[in-house]
C-alpha cells in the first residue's frame, strides 16, 4: 500500500484526521482540489474574482464557491484548509436540542460525550473572546436595547490571534512548535483571506502539525473514484483514483490505501459518494443525500447611510443577539473595498411570489432613489454594510441525489422548503435599519427565486443505528466497508442552528481518539 490513510478534503474534520492519524504512526496523504494560500496570496478586496471564486472553467481558482440549487444557494471554501480560509471564525457551542435530535440522538449521550473534544477543538483553534467591538456590533446592541433584551447580546467566542495588531510573535499556542503569528488588526477582512497572519486557519493548526508529524499533503487534485481491491468490503484496502484539478491538461493517478476518509463537506463528499455508489462503492446506504439540513438561516444586507460610521472595522463576526430560545442574529462584514457583493443584490423585498418582488423592488427603487443611489454608486458597499446572519434550531430538510447527466440536484425531504421569508428576520432586519439609519438589500436569487442563501449546508451522510437509518454509524465508519469514514459537516445529524466548525471539530476529534494506534 501507498498509504495508510487518504484523506478527501482538507476542512476540519479531514485536518483533525490528518493530525491525528498521523500522530499515531500512520502514514497519511490529504488531497485537497483548491490551492496552497499564503497570507500574501489572498485577495485585497472580492473585486479580485480570480482569487476570491472558485470558477474553474473561468480559469478562478479562490478560495469561495458558489453552488446553486432549486430550493437552496450554498457559499463554501476552497483550498487548504477547506472553509476555515473563508469563514467568519466563530465558534459557537451549539444548544442541548442539537444532542438530543434526528438521526443520532438515540446512539450516546453526545453532550456529555463530547464535551472533553468540544474542549480539545477549542485550544487547538485558539477560540477566545472578540474583545472589541466597532460600529456594526454597536448597532446590533442598540437594536438590544430598542427591544429590550440587551442581556442577550454578547460578543463572539472567534479562532483569531489578538496579540499586537500587525506584529508578528512566536508560535502562541503549541509550545512554539506552530507557525509565527500576527496579531489581529481588526480590519473585517477574514472572509476574503487573512492577509495579516491573524485568523487561525487550518493550515496553521491542525495541518501544519500534521506535515510535522509526516503527513503529507496534495493540493490542486481531487478524487473521483473509490475501489475496493482484493475484497468487496475493503478490508484488503481501496485504490484511489485522482486528477488535476487547475490544469489544462488533466493528469490522472491512482494511489493505494488501506483506509479512506471523506472530508470534502457536502457538496465534495455527498456528490463524490453519490457517484461512487453507481458503480464503484455499491454497498453504500440508501440513506447517501437523505437529511440535508441547513441553519434555516437567511443572509440580509443592511447598509447605513451615515457618513461618520464605518461598518468594515472588526472581525468578520463580532458579536451576537440571541432573540429567543430558536433563533440568534449575527453581524457579518467584509473589509473596506470589497464592495463587488452589491453587484448580485436588489433591494429586500419580501412577497409569495416573484411578480409581487419585482414590483415591490420597483417601488422601493422609486420611493427611495437616492438612497439606492447612494449604495450602488458612491458610497464603499463593505464600510457601509453588515450581513445579517439570522440562524434557527428548527427544523427541515432537503435530499441530494445524481441526475441522468451526473449533477447533485435537490427536493424537499421533511418539513418545508428553505425560505428567506422567514417573520423572525423580517422583523429583525427591520429593527437594525432603524437602529442603523439604513436600507437593505438582499442577494438578488432570493427576490428572483425565492432561493434563500446558506454558508452553512450540512447532513447527507447521517449517523444511524444501521444502514437503514443511516450512512455511517456513531464512530464516522461508513456502513457495508472497512476502515473507510466520513468526517466532515456531511455527518452532522440534526439541526446545530450555529455555526458548525467547532461541533465538526469536536466530533472529528472523538472519532479519531477512536481510532488506535498503529501496531507495526
């Protein structure tokens, strides 16, 4: 064998397993699609697509992909260190509810269960306190105080270094056997890529350790198929099959291991495994695609009309309101410059159908046109905007499966549609323009489709009892094959209603501690 382990996918749970896998003896080989990214290689602003957009066939290879769907459109990361690159750093715990629902919740105690690995995935993140707050939060905790619930309103537990802003220092965290940091300069541009050294991505954590432990790691490939060899159940191993994945000419390989574990997140591993059980890995549970769950969240945009303010300054997630017992609301932002969101956003608009939108867009365009103008025009869209990210714990879901022409498509599982017309928000983004003296504009598939907005897409490949119930069992192992798992946000079994880095963290770190060490 080439490998003990291959690994798909290089997010947080496939850089836990790297690390850990490692650790233990085994020799291990990440393979991730997207790009090696330095600091100095992120983008200064989105307006540089090539950077910030994972487009192949446009010849962009960032850091962001935009997947659309029939009931959902899903942003997602790209690269090394999957979407800790793009994502907004918090690292929220999710409530009781999400250890005692769907498909999972009779097979352990998973609060208590995972509490030490919740503990664990927390110090390796470098997770603390936002410890300042700029005009944005500002906004969020007046709206508090309008609607009485100031005590709900804290800030955010982020993986970001607050050490001096721009000097660097050695390693903070592992006894100096990490990288050199930077501290944090508050400039609101974690989502585009931290060009400071402060956001503690993957590749400065998990997968930096890995490599120092042996692993080793092959971006710009990805798999696309799966075999058993020698036995129908993989127990004598799997070859893997890999392509470039930003060349013109494609290259093809095939590598042997004796284990693999799918960590490319939903749209990587649902997709991959949805094609492999055609043909490849036929013993894969009916329940493949069944279960996708969003945070039933929305994405709204609220720019202020105040010169003085300027809404770019903080970390991406800054701070947060619980609104009640269901739901929270967060304050999303983009450094200055990044303005080239407001290309796909109409202003918000909410109706039951696109004609009642499209006419009730018009009118606000009509009856407020020089504040429009204002935001398309001559103010920074990123210093004069937040994205309010509202989230709830209830739940619906959707399924996955392959069409004729091998694309993921969605249907309604359970429940109803995703929507982004959901009363909660619509109040909310009310009561922040009042409180921020501004207007709001929502991304243009939601006032043309209907088609909410989520950086959060989770489910697919669901812990059961049994391959009736589930795809993998309660350790991550697949069921009908051996020493093969899934470990990433595809395993998620219900609704966190949180950001879900940490619990995908935290339960990657359980199933390794599972794993033993390696007997030579």
């Amino acid at each position: 064998m080439d490998y003990d382990y291959i690994i798909v996918g290089s997010g947080f749970g496939g850089s836990v397993s790297a690390l850990r896998l490692s650790q233990k003896g085994y020799k291990v080989l990440v393979i991730e699609k997207g790009k090696w990214y330095k600091a100095k290689d992120f983008p200064k602003t989105n307006w540089n697509l090539k950077k910030w957009l994972w487009m192949p066939y446009l010849r962009f290879f960032g850091i962001m992909k935009l997947s659309i769907f029939r009931h959902i459109a899903i942003l997602s990361g790209t690269g090394v260190g999957g979407g800790s690159l793009v994502y907004a750093n918090t690292l929220p715990t999710p409530k009781s509810t999400f250890f005692n629902s769907g498909s999972w919740k009779d097979l352990n105690d998973w609060e208590t269960e995972l509490k030490p690995h919740y503990k664990e995935a927390l110090r390796m993140l470098g997770a603390v306190k936002n410890p300042e707050m700029f005009d944005g939060d500002l906004g969020l905790q007046k709206m508090a105080e309008v609607l009485n619930i100031e005590e709900k309103f804290e800030a955010t537990r982020v993986a970001v270094f607050f050490g001096k802003p721009n000097q660097e220092q050695a390693d903070p965290y592992f006894n100096g056997e990490g990288p050199a940091r930077s501290g944090c300069n508050f400039c609101g541009a974690c989502m585009t890529g931290c060009r400071y050294n402060a956001k503690n991505t993957l590749d400065k954590n998990y997968l930096y350790l890995a490599q120092k432990s042996g692993a080793e790691i092959l971006a710009e490939h990805e798999v696309y198929d799966v075999q058993t060899t020698g036995s129908a159940d993989g127990s004598q191993g799997y070859e893997v099959s890999i392509k470039s994945s930003t060349k013109l000419f494609i290259k093809r390989k095939k590598i042997k291991a004796k284990g693999v574990i799918f960590s490319g997140g939903v749209l990587g591993t649902v997709k991959l495994l949805l094609k492999l059980k055609e043909n490849s890995l036929p013993h894969l549970s009916e329940k493949l695609g069944e279960d996708i769950r969003t945070n039933n969240e929305t994405l709204i945009s609220v720019s202020g009309l105040e010169k003085d303010k300027n809404y770019s300054k903080g970390v991406a997630i800054g701070s947060i309101l619980n609104t009640d017992e269901n739901s929270h609301l967060e304050i999303c932002r983009y450094g200055e410059g990044s303005d080239a969101w407001k290309l796909l956003h109409l202003p918000y608009v909410t109706g039951s159908n696109v004609f009642t939108r499209l006419f009730k867009t018009v009118v606000k365009l009509l009856s407020h046109p020089f504040d429009y103008f204002k935001i398309y025009f001559i103010n920074g869209w990123a210093k004069n905007t937040v994205v309010l990210l509202f989230m709830q714990t209830l739940d619906s879901t959707l399924k996955f499966k392959q069409n004729a022409w091998g694309r993921m498509t969605s249907s309604v599982s359970t429940g109803k549609a995703p929507t982004p017309f959901i009363p909660e928000s619509i109040k909310l983004v009310k009561a922040y323009s009042k409180a921020i003296n501004g207007v709001s504009t929502s991304f243009a598939l939601e006032t043309l489709a209907g088609i909410p907005s989520t950086a959060h897409i989770l489910g697919g490949a669901v812990m059961g009892a049994d391959r009736s119930s589930g795809v993998i069992d309660k350790d991550n192992k697949v069921f009908g094959y051996r020493n093969m798992y899934v470990i990433d946000g595809a395993m998620i079994s219900a609704n966190p209603g949180v950001n879900p880095s940490l619990t995908i963290t935290a339960i990657a770190e359980r199933a390794m501690a599972r794993v033993p060490h390696k007997i030579d």
